[in-house]
C-alpha cells in the first residue's frame, strides 16, 4: 500500500489542528473566536455592508477582533471542531484508499 504524503501532510495537518482544538475547548469550556462587532470579522467590500448595518454598542466603540465564546457558544464551536476533525481524517482515508484502488 503506498502513501501520497502530500495527502497525509493535508489531511492530516487540519485533521490535527481541528481534533485539538476541539478538545482544548470542551476542557477549556471555552474558545477564543472572531467577535462579529469588530470591522476586521468582515473582509472586502460586502464585508463593509454588512458591518455597516450591525448594532453599535455605545459603551464600546472600539471593541477587539476576538473573544472569548463560553458556555453553549463554545460547546457548539468545539463539537464543530471535533465533526471538521473527523472528516478531514475520513477524506484522507478515502483519497488513499482510491488512490489504492481499494475504493
């Protein structure tokens, strides 16, 4: 059975990064993510529309580009993580088993 180590670094880098994250935040019981509020949360020029139409909270003018997610917010993003974790780990079995020709 042969590898394409292209494939595994892939497959297997965001597969890494996504499991670990996932767990980090669900023992954490919390995740830094993007806050919305922010201008930066929102590339390009439909971007700018749509930060343009957000809420503006008065108290804080000038809020930072992320936060801290807790409670149902954070369980929702770690369970995500953890379902990115294991399909980018079943498409990198299935691109070796085709590639194989098991498949």
């Amino acid at each position: 059975m042969k590898f394409n180590p292209a494939v595994l670094i892939i497959t297997g880098g965001f597969s890494l990064f996504f499991f670990v994250s996932g767990v980090r935040a669900l023992v954490r019981k919390r995740m830094t993510v993007v806050n919305p509020a922010h201008s930066g949360a929102w590339p390009g020029l439909l971007g700018k529309a749509m930060h343009s139409q957000l809420p503006k909270n008065p108290l804080d003018p000038h809020p930072s580009l992320h936060m801290e997610a807790t409670g149902g917010r954070a369980l929702g993003m770690a369970v995500l993580y953890l379902v990115l974790g294991v399909a980018f780990l079943g498409m990198g079995v299935f691109a070796t088993l085709v590639e194989n020709g098991v498949l």
